[in-house]
C-alpha cells in the first residue's frame, strides 16, 4: 500500500511538466524524424529536402532517433511531425498484429493506413518501393555455378550448403528459420549462428554459401551478394512508406502531395545504392540524399 | 577532421552532463538533509529514487522527451534524475554512519544541532558526498552519449554514426573525448576533494 503510494507520487512528479507544457506546442515549422540507421536517416533527409524545395514550410531535422518506440512517442506526443517507416514494424510492433505469413503485402498496407489513422490520427503514404525484409543471399558470382535464382532452386542443393543467420533469425516464429525449414523444406548441411556483421565475411571467405541479410543492407553490394526470390513468400513485408501525423497534413495541405512524391521511385537495389555511398564511400547523408533528389528531378 | 564542429560537440556534451548532474545534486543534497532530520521518510524516498535508477537509459528519455521534448533538456533531465540514486544515498550515508560518540561529544560541549550538522555532520561525510557526485558525473558522461537518439547533440552522434557506417574516425573522434572527459572530471573531483581535506 505505501509503495503504491510512491508510485502515485513518482508518476505525478513525472507528468506534471506535461500538464505546464500541455498546448505550448503550437509551431509555425514541420519537423522530420528518422531512425538511428542510414537508410531511415537518408529517407528522412530527402524529405526535409524535398518540403524545402517545394514549399517554403520551415524544416527542422531531428533525425537518429533511437527507434520504433521513441518515433512512435515523439509522433504521437506531435514531437515530430513526419517519419520514415515500414509496414511491417507498423503492423507488427506498433499495432500489436501478429505477421503469420497469412496476410498479403496489399492487406498489411490497408490494414496500417486504416488503423494508424483511426488509432493515432496518422496518415500512411503509399510505399516508396523498396521492401527492408529478410532475404536470402549468395556471393552473386556463384549464381551460374548453383542455379539459383530464388529460394526454391535451393532445395535440392542445400545439403550440401552451408547456411549462417544472425541469433536473432533462429528465434522467430513464423519467419525466421522454422518457417524456411517449413515453408521451403531446406535441410541445409550446416546451419550456423553468428553476428550479423560476421556474416558477410564468412560468405565472402567462401565459409558459407546462403546467408540471411536485410535486403537494401549496403554490405549486399560491397561483398557483391544477390538476394534470392522469395517465391513462396516466407518473409512479411517491410515496404517503405512515410507517416505524417494529420494534424500537419490539415495545417499544411501541400505535404499531401509531398508525402507521397517519392511512391514508386525507389526498389531494394536503389536503396543498396544510397546506403552504400553512404556506409562504405562514406560520403554524407545530405549529398547523397541532395544527388538522388537531383537525378529524378525533384530539385 | 572538422575541430569546430568537435569542440561544440565537447563543450555540448560537457554542459548536459554538468547540468543534469548540478541539478541532481541541488536537489539530492538537501534531499539527504532532510532525511536525516525526518528518517521515517527515507524508505518511502530511496523506494522511489531506486525505482528511478531501475528505468532503461532510452525508456527514461522517451518519457521525459513527452515534457520536454527531443532536445538536450530532455537528457538534462533524465541525467538529473539519475544522480538522485549516488547522490542521494552517499550524502545519506555519510551523514548518517557518523560514530554516535563524535555527535555525543559534540552536544556536550553545548554544539546546537545546526552547529551538529554544519561542523561534525557535513565535514564527516564530506568524501562519501564527493564520492556520490563523481559517481552520478562518470554515469552521466556516458548516459549523455545516449541522447543522440532523442535528437540531443553531444559526442553521442560521432560514436553512433561511426558505428554504423563502420567509420572508426569518426567514432574515435567521438569516444576519445568521451574517455577523456570521464579522466578528467576524476582528477577534477580527486583534486576537488584532496583541497577540501586540506583546508579542514
């Protein structure tokens, strides 16, 4: 009982700030939040620089957010206005579906703009193109030497592959590696955990044939990897899309048209692209962002 | 190397740390006073100032960013509320393990219990509350490389970015300050402390 009273107390120390500053929050700019990974910060960077070049709507960047959680809280407290996201972390982590590989990519995409907007007042754009999913890859020179294409053309050849995937992938239900052994019948010769980062390494060494990568990781195109079809879809769809809180959409009509001006305009190998002039040429987000914005016209 | 944007950088980290670790300590400091004046109170109190120092660094920050937002205020914040845990138990500590006999002679030469407080009390337990801030300012130098994800500045982003873009420039432009700062608040507050036995 008298703990509970701390509780209490803890709690009303703890929002009463958020009562004082409750309404203060009215401000003439549109902020853009980003993820703490490259490709959700180039997104976010190519946004605040198309709004900027095609409205004169004040950017202010808060990019590098620590994640789902912190997007998510900083979105619905109006923190930021605009992020970068994917269907599925919006589906699965944000609105609690589970991703049993019984869903369509068209569904999960409806059921995320229907809900987002219902729940939290968010708007979903249309996908941008790329899909950050689970893939399958080989060294791309081996292509011809194993006749592989997708991951179907593995399954007779895969006792005598070795397979590695991060921890991570070996604890998923649906779609980590009961589902392959599931799904595509693979029974590999050697099935291997290690981290991601050695992962690439070991494929490049020639110590393992097939690893599970993120299919727009821009170490795909340093160590020349290929990701293989996901033909019978094991792995749930990660589109790209951006989220926009309503309440700015309402202030600033012209976002409308913005959100969704990059739908279509990228796929897994542009996005591979983007990353890697930023992860490996080590070139700077702005520019890299600046120059795909150029190219296509935008700017 | 861009040294402008690296000293802001420092000074950005240093002024959060600082900050948070001022305010906890202007707030923890009389905290443990009145404690020790009105000790039914100290569970009750160290219940909630452990439970606070159980919350995940980002956990903390995203529910102190919903008040203030994602800027240095919110790390400011959440650093403060850290160093209650060192501060607050230190100073307590050590105003309270203070051998009865000391305190005894003291009333018997006719010492008032502020006169207690202020010339055996506070001098007694003066390197256990040092000892507390260095704690809460080594933890906060490391709690405020964290802030670079909610949107904070600081030497957080140089470290994280390096990271991932597996640029080892770039995070050691950023950890090697980093360190550096933490080596040298230690012999700030060493120094601080060897001056005060001094002068006592």
């Amino acid at each position: 009982m008298k703990r509970n009273i701390w509780r209490r107390a803890l709690a009303a120390v703890l929002l009463l700030p958020l009562l004082l500053c409750a309404g203060c929050g009215k401000k003439e700019s549109v902020t853009i939040g980003s993820k703490q990974y490259t490709e959700s910060i180039l997104l976010g960077e190519m946004y605040a620089q198309l709004i900027e070049a095609k409205s004169d709507i004040p950017v202010v960047r808060k990019l590098n957010l620590g994640g789902t959680t912190v997007c998510m809280s900083a979105l619905k407290g109006g923190e930021i206005d605009i992020c970068p996201m994917y269907t599925g972390t919006l589906y699965n982590e944000v609105l609690d579906h589970a991703l049993d590989g019984q869903t369509s990519t068209e569904e999960i995409r409806a059921i995320c703009q229907k809900e987002m907007d219902e729940r939290f007042g968010i708007t979903v754009s249309e996908p941008q193109g790329q899909n950050n999913t689970y893939a399958l890859a080989i060294k791309s020179a081996r292509m011809d030497e194993l006749q592989a294409r997708s991951i179907s053309d593995l399954e007779e050849i895969a006792p005598d592959l070795r397979f590695g995937a991060d921890h991570i992938f070996y604890t998923r239900t649906y779609d980590g590696y009961d589902g392959l052994v599931a799904v595509y019948g693979l029974q590999f010769r050697e099935a291997l955990k290690m981290d991601s980062s050695l992962l690439y390494e070991a494929v490049d060494a020639g110590d393992l044939d097939v690893v599970v990568v993120f299919s727009t990781d821009s170490l795909l195109r340093k160590y020349e990897l290929t990701c293989l079809t996901d033909d019978k879809v094991l792995f749930p769809p990660y589109e790209g899309v951006m989220v926009c809180r309503n309440a700015v959409l309402e202030r600033y009509p012209v976002l409308k048209t913005l959100l969704n001006s990059l739908t279509g305009m990228l796929d897994d190998e542009t996005v591979q692209e983007l990353n890697y002039q930023v992860d490996v040429m080590q070139r700077s987000v702005e520019d890299v962002a600046k120059e795909f914005l150029m190219k296509n016209g935008f700017i | 190397m861009n040294w402008p944007a690296l000293l802001t950088a420092v000074a950005t980290h240093l002024k959060i740390t600082l900050l948070g670790v001022a305010i906890g300590a202007v707030v923890g400091l009389p905290l443990a006073a009145l404690l020790v004046r009105f000790r039914r109170f100290g569970r009750g109190v160290f219940s909630v100032v452990d439970a606070i120092q159980t919350i995940p660094t980002l956990a903390m920050m995203t529910i102190v960013m919903l008040a203030f937002g994602l800027n240095d205020t919110t790390v400011v914040v959440s650093i403060a509320l850290y160093s209650l845990f060192p501060i607050t138990r230190n100073t307590y500590v050590g105003l309270t393990g203070i051998d009865a006999g000391t305190i005894r002679a003291g009333r018997g030469i006719g010492m008032t219990p502020l006169q207690i407080f202020t010339g055996i009390r506070f001098p007694i337990a003066l390197p256990m509350i040092l000892t507390g801030i260095r704690l809460a300012l080594v933890t906060a130098l490391s709690i405020t490389t964290t802030g670079v994800f909610i949107g904070a500045g600081g030497l957080g982003m140089l470290i994280w970015r390096g990271i991932q873009t597996r640029n080892m420039g770039m995070m050691l432009s950023g950890a090697i300050p980093a360190s550096l700062l933490a080596v040298f608040c230690e012999l700030f507050i060493g120094w601080m402390e060897k001056r005060l036995k001094h002068s006592q």
